[in-house]
C-alpha cells in the first residue's frame, strides 16, 4: 500500500503575541486528495495558524512546508502571502472580502492574475500574446463560476449576491489561482440548511474534480462529519485530539472541550 503523500507538513508550530501562547507545539499534515478539518471553540487559535501559513503572521517557532508534486517543497516561513499563493495555498476568509464594487466575473479574473505571465510592457502595448492570454483568463474564470453555480450572476456587482452565493465566490476566486491547497475558514458560517447542503456537495465535488486538498476550519458539525477524512481539534492553542470523525466524535477530552455531552456523530 502506498504511503499517503504530504500536500501540507506543519511541525512544532508555536505562535506568541506578547506573553500570550496562541498556538503551542502544533503538528498538522494533509494529504493528497484529503479533506481535512480543523475544530475547536472560539479562541482555540484556528484562523490564527490559518494567518500563520498563509504569510499573515510570522510564527515564533516551527516548519511549515508545502510540497507540490514533481518540485522541491517548499518552506513557508517569513514567505510573503502573495508567495505563498504562488506556491500553491489559497483561502478564503471567515469575514467575506470580495471586491464589492467589482463584478462577479472580475472578482475570479483578479484572483487569476498570479498565473499570467503578461508584464506591464504588455498591459501597456496589449500584442497578441497578451490578448490571448486576457482571452483565456476570461474562459477560465467563467469555467470557474460555472463549476459553483455563479455563471448566471456573472456582470453582476459582487456586492448584489445572497449571502451564500458570496461564500461561493470566494472559493471560486480561491481557486483561479490554481492552488494545490484550498484553505477555507469557516465556509458556512451564515448560511441557512440549504446553502449549507450546496457548500457540502461543492467542496466534495471540488476534491474529486480537481484533485484539490482542503482544510477547513467550521463549527458545523454535521458539515465537518459528513466530508472530513481527518480532524484535529484544537482547544486554548493545543492539539487534544486528532483522528477519523468517528474517532474524534467518541473522544471524551474533545465531547468536554467542544462537543458537548450530547453530542451525536
């Protein structure tokens, strides 16, 4: 049996601000072709190691590596988050940051500009090369609208979408950068029964159509149980449990921390 293949390898995290120990010792790995969680309570730390290895926040201490198959990995660390994205990790954030003001189309084609090989010569004298290239952006960004259901919305104002047509937008726009590992922080959040059923079946569909690994940081259960191949969870900065949603829906140090006695996988 093959071994499974690091995406992701995040060793001995720790991240300090001031005299406060915001993440202590953490170990994660992805794997490709896993759909990985990340749980825990309000201030567990989550969005902080999210900040952590996409550029936002330089930890105090640990590895965090990225391997992209057929290249050397890659050290994330003191790496800026534009670079970051070029190495392969993209995200979306727990509070939406869309260009509002921009149409739904523009939105993906802002986010495809780190896999264009266009300079400024080229914006400036627009040759053939670079109309073509602008060409294929635009059919690639509404390939990328169509496959989350947006291709209707698409000269729309990103600020005129629902809500939950938002949070699709943004892994759309996620996406156009072509990552190796799409990072999502808290998608469902707001979003009613239905929405949530969507994003479920959107994030599998995902995994399996572009060989895309996810991590994501949500606190509804049933979405996390119902996808995840693995979960940490995370309580005050440490890792108390990780393993198969089964595994971690019977642990009792995570039923006390999180779950609550009640809880049922």
């Amino acid at each position: 049996m093959t071994a499974p293949q690091p995406v992701l390898d995040v060793r001995g995290l720790i991240m300090d601000f001031g005299g406060l120990r915001a993440l202590d010792n953490i170990n994660i790995q992805v794997n490709s072709g896993e759909i990985v969680a990340l749980i825990g309570p309000n201030g567990a730390g989550k969005t902080t190691f999210f900040n952590c290895i996409t550029g936002l926040y330089e930890p105090t201490m640990g590895d965090m590596i990225i391997h992209t198959p057929g290249k050397a990995p890659v050290r994330l660390n003191r790496l800026k988050p534009n670079v970051v994205t070029e190495n392969g990790l993209a995200r979306t954030f727990q509070n939406i940051r869309l260009f509002q003001k921009m149409t739904v189309l523009e939105n993906v084609m802002v986010a495809r500009h780190c896999r264009t090989k266009s300079g400024i010569a080229g914006a400036i004298f627009r040759g053939r090369k670079t109309r073509r290239e602008e060409q294929e952006m635009v059919e690639h960004s509404y390939r990328l609208l169509e496959k989350v259901g947006l291709d209707s919305y698409v000269n729309e104002l990103a600020q005129e979408l629902p809500y939950g047509a938002q949070r699709r937008l943004e892994i759309a726009r996620a996406l156009a950068t072509e990552p190796i590992l799409l990072l999502l922080d808290e998608p469902a959040a707001g979003m009613n029964p239905k929405e949530t059923h969507e994003l479920d079946q959107l994030i599998t569909r995902i995994k399996e159509e572009e060989g895309v690994s996810i991590l994501l940081i949500e606190h509804d259960m049933k979405l996390v149980m119902s996808i995840s191949d693995r979960i940490y969870v995370l309580d005050y900065g440490q890792m108390i449990a990780q393993g198969t949603p089964r595994e971690v829906s019977e642990n009792r140090n995570v039923i006390k921390a999180y779950l609550g006695e009640a809880f049922d996988a």
